[in-house]
C-alpha cells in the first residue's frame, strides 16, 4: 500500500499514534516481561526517549514488606531503533522510504 502525506501526518501527529504504528509494523513491542521478576512491565511516557519501559510489580521477600521491582529499560532496547542515533520520526522517514 503506497503511503501518501496524509497517510505519513496521521501516523506523527502524535506520540501515541506513532508508538502504535510502530507496534502495528512490530518494529518496537507491544509488551515486555521484566528480565529480574518475569512480570510484565509498563511502557511509560519519558523524556529521553518518548517512552520507558517500567516494572512497577511488588516483589515480595521473606520477612520484609513488599517493594516496587522498579525495573527500567530504554525502549529502543531490542528494536530496530537499538543502534541508531535517529530520531523516530527521522527512523520513520527511512522506513517509508522503503515502502514506496
């Protein structure tokens, strides 16, 4: 399906419609799962990357009350964004240019 101005402006006009397309595409994920407590975690608005993905689960210990896992990863961890100093909207450019 070739893509058109319109197309590309609906998809930017903002974060959340972006983050979308980028999962419809699966070029981030849709959802994670927590390397230390293997629950899944949240993605969260952040003003580095746009977005963060945070463990907010309560882990349990023995004798202690529970705590927030708290564990955070960049949202470009294991993506097609991993490597690249590009923006999403300059890595969405890129992308479309190989769609037309």
């Amino acid at each position: 399906m070739p893509f058109n101005l319109l197309k590309i402006y609906d998809i930017c006009k903002s974060d959340e419609a972006l983050l979308q397309q980028l999962q419809d595409w699966r070029l981030v994920p849709s959802y994670r799962n927590c390397p230390s407590c293997e629950n899944p975690m949240k993605l969260l608005p952040n003003k580095e990357d746009g977005w963060m993905w945070r463990c907010k689960n309560k882990i349990v210990k023995r004798k202690q009350s529970p705590k927030e896992c708290g564990k955070m990863i960049r949202f470009r961890t294991g993506t097609f964004f991993a490597r690249s100093h590009l923006s999403y909207f300059q890595g969405i450019k890129y992308f479309l240019n190989f769609l037309n």
